[in-house]
C-alpha cells in the first residue's frame, strides 16, 4: 500500500469492502478483512454524500465481527454534517455490529427525530434487537407509530415487537386497522412478540388473514399467540394453499403451534 497514493488506496479499499464476506483478498492482493484504520482511510476517502453512504452500506453488509471492530468509526460520521444516505447507512452498520451496535443507541435514537423518512425507519430496525439499551427511545418510537410515512409506522412496529415493548400494545394494535396493509401485517408480528399483552388481539390479527399483502405476518403472529389462537384452525388451514410457499409453510408452522386445537377440529 506505500506505494499507492492516497487516492489509489481509498479506490482498493472500496473494492476490498466490495468484496464481500466470503473472499480473504480482493484484486490487487488487498486483504478484504479491514481494520479501522483502513475504514477510517476508506471514509475520509469518500467525496461526497453517495460516495460515502455506498461505501458504508459496503461495510454493513460484512461479518458481525468485522463490524464491531470498526462501528465506531462509521458512527463518528454523523457528527461530520451527515445527510440523510449517511445517517440510513450509518443505522444499517449499527444494526449489523450486533450486540456491539447497542452501545450506539443513544446516537441512532436521535435520528427518530429526522426529517427523512428514511433515515428515521433505518434507526427504528437499528433499535430494534438493542433490548434493554433502547428503552430512552421507547416514547420516540411509540410517537412513529403515527408517522405520516407508512414505512415509518412499518419501522416503528417491528422496532416494538422486536424490544417486546408490551407497554405500548394498545398503541400497536391500533395499526391493526391501518391504511396500509404491510403495516397491519407488521402490527400482527409486532403483538405477536409481546406475549400477554397482545393475545387479546388475536380476533383482529385472524381477521388480517383475508388480505394476502399481511397474511404472512398475521400467520406468525398467531403461532406466537398459541392458545388465543385456538378458535381460529379453519381459517389458518385455508392458507395452506396459498400460492405463496413461504406462507403455507407459516400456515403449517401456525397449526404446528396448535396440536391440541387441530385435534379438536
């Protein structure tokens, strides 16, 4: 690398980050495996706002490890006038970085409050897997369940269903009747996480059944729900010949759920 300019070592290391995770080398004989300084260089490197977010979805596509080794360095973008790629890519790292990435909450929960609608879904499946480290951020994205942005209200959801947020279960269910039927549909996964709290809304999760767009969602749900699924066998049988195969199988895996009740029926 010494004898590279500072221009050339920035170009090998993007498509060393291009490589993926599989290869140990990229051309040039460039090993794909980077350290910080490398991203750090790789960073500094990029010209403008697309540039830089490529690069850095680049780096969120690599091994959980990797990832946690450098998180720290693709955060520190944010406080460089980031705009709005940047910040959704940034989120994408952080999610990627695993348990590492929960350290950062407090940097992607700020950006709940962005002006894209973009970067504001990104932070919410950012928060999503950070459990306990996420709770400051808990009335935010209960207030993103009212996003003008279906996607937001999609985002908001599965970020509450994946900390199990049972406190806002009534909030969630309330999507139940949304205008968009992949929200509806991630309100169910979303109930269908927070055990107790959202059983009581296994009748209007299987009603969701009927529209094709959440029926996937509303399925999971109700194997989650078990018991308070009960009554509702005939219905998720009917799915078993949805021309969708990844909804029959969650149709099979709902009724899976269920022995005592199909039984029953």
């Amino acid at each position: 690398l010494k004898s590279f300019g500072r221009a050339e070592v920035g170009m090998a290391l993007q498509v060393a980050v291009a490589a993926g995770k599989g290869s140990r080398c990229a051309p040039w004989g460039i090993q794909s495996v980077l350290s910080r300084d490398d991203v750090w260089l790789l960073l500094s490197q990029s010209g403008g706002e697309e540039e830089r977010a490529t690069a850095i979805v680049n780096l969120a596509a690599r091994s959980t490890s990797e990832l946690a080794g450098c998180v720290d360095v693709i955060v520190e973008v944010l406080g460089q006038e980031a705009g709005p790629k940047v910040k959704a890519a940034v989120c994408q790292a952080v999610r990627g970085a695993g348990a590492v990435g929960a350290l950062y909450a407090q940097d992607v929960g700020y950006l709940l409050d962005d002006q894209d609608a973009d970067v504001r879904y990104q932070a919410c499946l950012a928060l999503a897997g950070m459990g306990d480290a996420s709770a400051s951020s808990l009335p935010a994205l209960a207030r993103l369940l009212r996003d003008d942005s279906e996607v937001v209200r999609y985002g908001a959801c599965a970020a509450l269903g994946g900390l199990e947020a049972t406190a806002c279960a009534d909030d969630v269910a309330a999507l139940l009747a949304d205008r968009s039927p992949e929200v509806q549909g991630a309100a169910c996964w979303a109930l269908g996480k927070m055990g107790r709290a959202g059983v009581g809304s296994a009748p209007a999760v299987a009603k969701r059944l009927k529209e094709p767009r959440c029926r996937l969602q509303a399925l999971r749900a109700l194997a989650m729900m078990r018991g308070a699924a009960a009554g509702y066998c005939m219905e998720i049988c009917e799915c078993l010949t949805d021309e969708d195969a990844e909804t029959r199988l969650a149709a099979a895996a709902a009724l899976g759920a269920l022995p005592g009740a199909v039984a029953a029926s």
